[in-house]
C-alpha cells in the first residue's frame, strides 16, 4: 500500500473506532437518565430536529416521551423538560441543583465562565447579588431607573415623529432606546442615535446576537472538541466581544478619575466603591475583568430582547386595530396627553398590562430558555442526572400551554384578563424564565415594556401601507425569536 492509503486505513480504522466507542460509552451511560430518542454517534439527534423550527421538534418529542427526556445534540447530552409542572419542580423545588449554566461554546471560549449569564459559582452569585442590589430603584443616587427610562421613551418618540408619518422598518430606532436604557444605568450618559460609537456599539452587539442564532453556530457547538480547528466566526464573536470591553474599559477610565464613593451615580460607581471596600480581599471577585464581563452582559442581555419584543409587538398591535382602539381608548381616560406615563399608571390600566403580557407570551422570545445544568449529581424523579449534565427548562411549552391559555396560538390580551376587564395574574407567564438563574433583568424590562408602548401609543396611530394581514407573523425560530420584518407609519395623533 503506498502512504496515502495506510493514511487513508488508519483514519478510517480511528473513525470506526470512535463511532463505536461513542455508541457504546452513550449505551452505558444512558442507564438511569431519562428515555429519548437514540442517538446517531457524534451526531446525537439532531436529524430529528427541524432547524428552522426547534421547539416544535421538541414538543413532539414531548409527546412521545413525555415532560422529561434525553437527547443528543452533537455528542453533547441535553435533558428537555416540556411543561409548566416539570421546569417548576426543577427550577424552583429543586432550585439550587439546577442553577448551574449550560454551556454555549461559543460564548464559553469568549467570557471563560466570567461576568452574570455565563458565569458559574461563586464568582457568578456575588456578580449576581451586588447587580440585583445595584439595579433596584433608587440604588443609583439621584436619578432613578424609572425617570432614565422615562427620559428616553420622550427620545424615541421624538425619533419617530422626524419620520414624518413615512413607513419605515422600526427596528434599528427601537434597538438605540433599549441600549440607550443600558448606558444611562452602566455610565450615567445617553448617546444620540446617531452617535458614531454608539452605532459601532450596537452594530456589535446586533452581530453576536445573529451569530448566536445562525446556524452555523449550532454546527460549531455540535462538535465542540474540534471547534479549536473551525477557523473564522467565533473569531469573530470574541473579537467583537473585545471591542465591547474596550468601550466600557474607556468609560470605566474616566470614573476612576472622578469618582466620589459616597455618591454613586450609576452602575461603574457602584461596581469601582465595592472594588475600593474589598481591595484587602485576595479573593475578592469585584476585579476590573468581572466589571467588564458583566457590563459587556448588561448590554448584551437588556439590548436584543427588549428591542425584538417592542418591534413584534408593534407588529401585532398593527395587526389588530381593535387591540390598538381599546389601547387608545384606556392611555386617554387615565393618562390623557399632557403628561408622560408612569409606571405607576399601570395599576390603572389593566388594558395595557394584558396586552404587554400577551406580546411577551405570544412572542416567545427565547423559546427554549438559556441553557442550564446541574450543579451537582441529583435524583430527579426516578431519574439519575450527572452532574454538569445540560438542562433546557423549555419556556415554549409552558408559554403556549392551551389549558391555561386557551388558543394559545391567538394573540389576545383576554388571556390575562378576567370578565370583569381585570388585570389576571399567570403562574405560567415566564418569559423570563424562573428560579435562581432568572432573568437578571426582568423588572427593568417590564418596566421599559410598559413605558415605551404606552408612550408610542399614547403619541401615534399605528398604520401600514400594505394590508397588515399580509405581514406574516412568524420566523424561524433556532433559539431566539426575531421578529418578522414589516414596515409601518407611525401617525401623530
Ligand atoms: C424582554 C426582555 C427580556 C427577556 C424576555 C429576558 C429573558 C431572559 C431569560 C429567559 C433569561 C434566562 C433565565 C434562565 O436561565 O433561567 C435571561 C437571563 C438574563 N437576563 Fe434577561 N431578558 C430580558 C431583558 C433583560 C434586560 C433588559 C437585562 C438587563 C439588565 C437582562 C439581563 C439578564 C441577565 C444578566 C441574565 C443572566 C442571569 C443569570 O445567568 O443569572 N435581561 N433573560
Ligand atoms: C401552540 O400550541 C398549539 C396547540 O395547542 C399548536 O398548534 C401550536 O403549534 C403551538 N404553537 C407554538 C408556537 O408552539
């Protein structure tokens, strides 16, 4: 045999090696686990998935195999847990168990377990507490989150009312109000949307958000141990990462030199006192990469979701003109048009609040939640899980539940209001998800949610061009649900 065949025999012998070994080690480990479908060796399940429209697959595997099972995706093992009393017994009885992150290779090369959404342990529980402190209201001197969100809601609709009532794509303006909103809580100042490092800035972010989503990533975590020799995007990811860092780093430089610990006005005060009280701590875990990590977080987590949920459900108000009538109707008895919504007023409008909860349910944002895993080796019903073994609490499932809310595939605010027009509270509205790992940042969101549409409504009439029964109303959906693309005019009222 010349070279190149032994070559050839000998990589051939190796792969046949590995299908087998990878069959049988998945075999044997399977013993306690939840039942699924069987896997393909290095490929797991994922010709069973539909990729462009992943949760639909793993409802129907629900139905075959019930609210716990296993798959295989690439060689990594994932437990799906379909249903609101499955991801409750996880996430909230057995909420210190199920708290540990998944993880996204990608993403895990980039923070190397660093910062809030991606971090792990100790580090992430204290990063976690001291933001959770710092973002409640009144945590940050003066100016609270409520006035800086109210301040750039007036901005916004100022943006829209230069548009002259021409229809226009609404997405990049509602991206710039949600960063805007990150901004003002990290360093204090709000940029114009036409601020050339503001737009580098949410160009980057924009980039990692679709890099995330593409499919290409989902071939890069298939196989994550040779994804060292997969040349190209995830470059890319850390590189745009980096330049994230680099502008807080600049912002951070600037505190430094002015800071007075005694009155913190933002987030970077906050994080630089704390830094300054543990400094005789060797194992302090306020270090400046944490800084950076978790600001790079904030930004990333509070721009995407926000900005799609407000694009959508403008999308769907557009779609239903006696949704936006009723809506009108509700801003001018309690509000009127003289003053600003607060969030107060929402007590007053239960309207309002049931078609907020609606969007967020309907939109399914994150349709299979972050990925979570389990910290430690645990029985969970008659099922063994290893530690480290990866979790996805699905929110799809829980969201679309056609017992608690009936049609689920309707968008109808009626879901979360009694007979008589009151506010209905859910136990299965969790677009944040729930429990230890829960959204970080889900009362500013909904605090935004609130503001924003109310604003937008109570200054615009929102119509289109074309019929808006053509816009269709679904894309599809990997892990994140982008919104639709349309265009629409926005009508002084
Ligand atoms: C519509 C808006 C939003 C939605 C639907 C949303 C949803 C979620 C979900 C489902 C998770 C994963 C929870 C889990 O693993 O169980 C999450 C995590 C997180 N979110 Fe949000 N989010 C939104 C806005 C924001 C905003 C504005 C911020 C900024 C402060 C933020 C910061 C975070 C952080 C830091 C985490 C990681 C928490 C951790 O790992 O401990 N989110 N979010
Ligand atoms: C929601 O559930 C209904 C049936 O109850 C199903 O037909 C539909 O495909 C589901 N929608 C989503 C987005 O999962």
């Amino acid at each position: 045999m010349d070279p190149w065949g032994l070559t050839t025999a000998a990589l051939l012998s190796c792969l046949l090696f590995l299908i087998f070994f990878s069959l049988w080690s998945q075999e044997f480990k399977r013993g306690k686990l939840p039942p699924g479908p069987t896997p393909l060796p290095l490929i797991g399940n994922i010709l069973q998935l539909d990729f462009k429209n992943i949760p639909a697959s793993l409802s129907q595997m629900a139905e075959k195999y019930g609210p716990i099972y296993t798959i295989y995706i690439g060689t990594e093992r994932v437990v799906v847990l379909h249903g609101y009393s499955i991801v409750k017994e996880a996430l909230i009885d057995q909420g210190d168990a199920f708290s540990d992150r998944g993880i996204i290779p990608v993403v895990e090369d980039t923070f190397k377990g660093r910062g809030i959404i991606f971090g792990h342990g100790e580090s992430w529980k204290q990063l976690r507490r001291f933001s959770l402190m710092t973002l409640r209201n009144f945590g940050m001197g003066k100016r609270s989150i409520e006035e800086r969100v109210q301040e750039e809601a007036q901005c916004l609709v100022e943006e829209f009312r230069k548009k002259k009532g021409q229809a226009i794509d609404p997405t990049f303006i509602l991206s710039c109000a949600p960063c805007n909103v990150i901004c003002s809580i990290l360093f204090c100042n709000r940029f114009k949307y036409n601020d050339e490092k503001f737009l580098h800035l949410m160009k980057l972010l924009k980039e990692n958000f679709q890099l995330l989503n593409s499919p290409w990533t989902q071939v890069y975590n298939l196989l994550p141990a040779f994804r060292v020799y997969l040349p190209g995007k995830h470059k890319r990811h850390t590189r745009n990462v980096e330049a994230i860092k680099d502008f807080i780093l600049e912002k951070v430089k600037e505190h430094q030199k002015a800071l007075d610990p005694n009155n913190p006005q933002d987030y970077i005060d906050c994080y630089l006192s704390k830094m300054q009280q543990e400094k005789d701590n060797p194992h302090s875990e306020f270090d400046l990469e944490n800084l950076l990590a978790t600001g790079t977080n904030l930004f990333v987590a509070g721009t995407e979701t926000t900005s799609s949920t407000l694009t959508y459900g403008l999308l769907l108000i557009l779609k239903h003109p006696e949704i936006q009538a009723k809506i009108h109707e509700e801003i001018d008895r309690v509000i009127g048009h003289n003053r600003v919504p607060s969030i107060k007023d929402r007590q007053d409008m239960p309207y309002m609040d049931a078609v907020v909860h609606e969007v967020q349910r309907f939109v399914d944002l994150l349709p299979l939640n972050l990925p979570h895993a389990v910290s430690r080796d645990i029985q969970f019903q008659q099922y063994f899980l290893p530690k480290g073994t990866t979790i996805f609490p699905m929110l799809s499932a829980v969201l679309n539940d056609s017992k608690e809310f009936p049609n689920p595939d309707q968008f109808d605010p009626q879901h979360f209001l009694d007979v008589n027009g009151k506010f209905k509270k859910s136990d299965y509205f969790l677009p944040f998800s729930t429990g230890k790992r829960s959204c970080l940042g889900e009362g500013l969101a909904r605090m935004e949610l609130f503001l924003f549409f109310t604003t937008i409504l109570q200054n615009f009439t929102l119509k289109s061009v074309e019929d808006p029964n053509e816009f269709s109303i679904r894309t599809d959906r990997v892990r994140f649900s982008f919104p639709p693309y349309y265009q629409l005019c926005f009508l002084p009222r």
